[in-house]
C-alpha cells in the first residue's frame, strides 16, 4: 500500500464510497468489537465470544448474519 498526501489537483477526482452493499467490503457476517462499544451496540446486535485457538486469545463480535457473506442489516 502506498502512502501519500492528498491535494487537490492530484485527487480532483477522488470520492468516498458511500455505496452500503454487498461487494463494497459490507458483506460480513461477523465484526471485531471492543468492550466499551458493548453498551451501544448491546440492543442492536448479538455479542459473542470466539476463541482463537492458534494464538490463544478470546475476541468478542457482533453477529451481523447467519450465513457466511451475509449481513442482514444491509438488507433489512
């Protein structure tokens, strides 16, 4: 990845994707939380705990959807 300072000539052009939908890097069933979200995040999304057995440590995230790839709340 390269790094580099935006101007305005250069990146005239540039925008943000503001495209919520699958393919866009939205498709995930799972998502990394940390503890001080929990309180927000608690009424809208189930938390759970997952194991990293290789590296031995726990994780906590926020089930988005059932399936693999599938994010309920982009389609709801």
């Amino acid at each position: 990845m390269k790094h580099e300072v935006l101007n305005n000539v250069d990146h005239a052009n540039l925008m943000i994707n503001s495209q919520f939908k699958p393919g866009c890097g939205f498709d995930f069933n799972l998502t990394s939380v940390f503890p001080v979200e929990y309180i927000r995040l608690q009424s809208h999304y189930p938390i759970f705990f997952t194991h990293d057995k290789k590296n031995n440590f726990y994780q906590s995230v926020a089930m988005l959807g059932f399936e693999e790839n599938e994010n309920l709340f982009l389609e709801s």
